[in-house]
C-alpha cells in the first residue's frame, strides 16, 4: 500500500515538473518571442533555458519506472 502510494506521488511530481518546465517555455515565447537559446545555458545568470532544463530533467527523472 505504502508503495503504491509512492508511485503516485512520483508519477505527480513527476507531470507537475513537466507542467512546469513547458510553461517556462511558453513564458520565453511570450517574453523573448523565441523558444529555446542554447546560448544562455553558458551565461552565468539564472535563464529560462537553465530553469527549463532543471525542471525538464527532474520531471523525467522522477517518471522512470524502476523494473524488478
């Protein structure tokens, strides 16, 4: 039971940080009228492209399945 349930709370958090990061993009589309710059994940200030990516790769990492 305990487990089930932590299988749903990944799987949420997991749609939430994807939710999250293609509403940064929508917001840079808005903002800069372009979607993505590989050019400022290189810039040392906090960039959408950055939070996209952080918040990208945690909702995928969090949507894996383990097999057993």
């Amino acid at each position: 039971m305990f487990r089930d349930a932590l299988k749903k709370l990944r799987l949420r958090a997991s749609i939430l940080f994807l939710l999250i990061s293609f509403f940064i993009l929508v917001d840079e589309a808005i903002k800069e009228e372009y979607v993505f710059d590989p050019n400022d994940l290189v810039n040392p200030c906090i960039t959408h492209e950055k939070l996209f990516v952080i918040f990208f790769a945690i909702g995928m990492i969090l949507g894996l399945r383990r097999r057993r």
